[in-house]
C-alpha cells in the first residue's frame, strides 16, 4: 500500500558545509540513519512515498531538499554545485543528526551523488541504494562509446548554457517542465495538484538557477574514474522504460561494487519510485535490513 506525506510538513534546518539545508525527519531517534537524496526537478518531497514506510520499519529518515532547491540554500556559481561540495553536504548532514555512518538512497541527480559520496567516504557509507542512477565516472565514457545514449544526454548541454534555459523552463508557469515530467513518466504519476506543489519550489528566488548549478558545475570539475571499488553493499534499483538513461549505464556502475546487485523493473520509467512505490519501498527495507 502507497503512503504519502503532506508536502508542507514542518521541516528541520541544517548547518551543513557552509550553507543551511532544509528537509524533513521521520522514524525513531535512535534508529539507523537513512539519508535520501532527489532529483531534478524534485525537492525533498519526491520522497512522498517512501518517507512514512522507512520511518515506520524504525529508520531515521531525513529527506533533505538539496543545495539550490525548494527551502535549502542557494549559493551563486557553479562551483558551488560540484560533486565533491555535493558529498561533503550529504557527509555533513549525517554529521549534524549526531551519525558517524549512514546509509544512502538516491534517485537521478541525488543518486549520482550518493554515488560519489560512497565512493569519496566508504568508510562513512554503509548502504548504498541508487535508483535510475550511474555512478558519475563511467557515464562520460559510456556515451562516448554509445552515441544513442549521448543523444538521450543532449539535454544536458543546453542546461549548461547561461540564462537561456531559466528564461524557456519558466516559461508560461513553467510548461516545459511539467510536459517534460508528464511525457517521460506513466500516465497518472504528476497529477495537476503534485505539479503545483513542484512549481512552487521552482518559482522560489534563485532555485531554478540552483538547480541547473548542478549540470553547469560537470564541465567545470569533471569525474574521474577510480579505481577502488566500492566495498559496501549496492543495490541499483532501475524503470527499464527510462527515456533519460540506458540500462548499460547502470550495468557498468555495478562493475565497481562486487557486493552490488540489481532490480529491474519492466514497465517503469525513470520516475520508478513514483510509479512502483510498493515494489522500491519492499525492496528498500530488504536491502536496508539485510
């Protein structure tokens, strides 16, 4: 059975690597932290149907809305929004609930930095869940070697030019966002009244710009490969239909985690946690528990 939770619960503030982050907290004090990190376009409320499950199986939760988004800080220029800043603040975080260890869900953007936060701080990572996302060192080479997938990709090359994409995704109330969520997902999984609530954490000052900070930071520090695998257990939750991105991608970030495994699920797109909340969140507390 889905759950959801109501997106104006009150959240918590963290000083976290410099700047302030907001998010929401859930389940027992003293319970092992599970940090989830969105997406773009989301905010931490891309969680709504996983938030309530975790905490009531005894995890803390904490859902945060990340540097550039929704109610968190927004620094200027994109190199605040590098992969390394981006794992010191997930870092940071866990520190700030008091956690010397944590483990990470992360879903597109969020989990390419769980990815690298995993792989920068095995030590501080003891589970590692990344859903329709590749680790950031292999996704250069693969579209290289697979131009279908550099197609898939384009988009990421005009997020990086200077104000022109604030100017066409703002536009008419932000219409080219919402079709863009509407025509890569199933029917039915952004109703009107969740699109709203998306638009109100866009239309906040700086947060398109922030979050677009994101793309425009990958030229500026690209990933290298590393070597080292990551030694902690992984699981890659993937929607096979994803419009985004190439199921090669997620078999090549695997590669680097022999103690990784994967879950497809066949009529999902890249909004899998949204569409099949009921098979990620079984998955989710199995793999956590485990």
């Amino acid at each position: 059975m889905v759950h959801t939770i109501d997106p104006h619960t009150p959240g918590i503030h963290l000083k976290v690597n410099g700047i302030t982050l907001h998010g929401i907290e859930a389940g027992p004090k003293d319970g092992p932290l599970v940090i989830l990190l969105h997406g773009f376009p989301e905010f931490w409320w891309g969680w709504r149907y996983q938030i309530e499950p975790l905490a009531k199986a005894g995890f803390r939760v904490l859902a945060p809305d990340q540097r550039g988004y929704n109610l968190s800080d927004k620094p200027e220029g994109r190199r605040a929004y590098d992969l390394d800043t981006l794992a010191q603040d997930v870092i940071g975080l866990s520190e700030a609930l008091g956690y010397g260890t944590c483990s990470l869900v992360g879903h597109d953007w969020g989990g390419l930095a769980a990815w690298w936060t995993a792989s920068r701080h095995p030590d501080r990572i003891e589970r590692l869940v990344a859903i329709n996302a590749p680790h950031p060192a292999i996704a250069g080479d693969y579209m290289r070697r697979h131009p279908s997938q550099m197609l898939r990709s384009s988009y990421i090359g005009f997020f990086q030019l200077p104000y022109l994409p604030e100017f066409l995704l703002s536009a008419q109330g932000y219409r080219s966002l919402k079709r863009a969520l509407r025509r890569t997902s199933r029917s039915g999984t952004f109703p009107e009244a969740d699109l709203a609530e998306y638009e109100k954490a866009w239309s906040r000052p700086g947060a398109l710009t922030g979050m677009l900070d994101w793309y425009r930071a990958l030229p500026f520090r690209p990933p290298h490969r590393s070597l080292a695998q990551l030694a902690m257990p992984v699981l890659a939750i993937w929607g096979m239909q994803d419009r985004f991105l190439e199921f090669g991608l997620c078999e090549q970030s695997l590669a680097l985690c022999p103690r990784g495994r994967t879950l497809p699920v066949s009529q999902a797109t890249h909004w899998v946690h949204l569409e099949e909340a009921d098979t990620v969140n079984g998955a989710l507390l199995d793999f956590l528990k485990s």
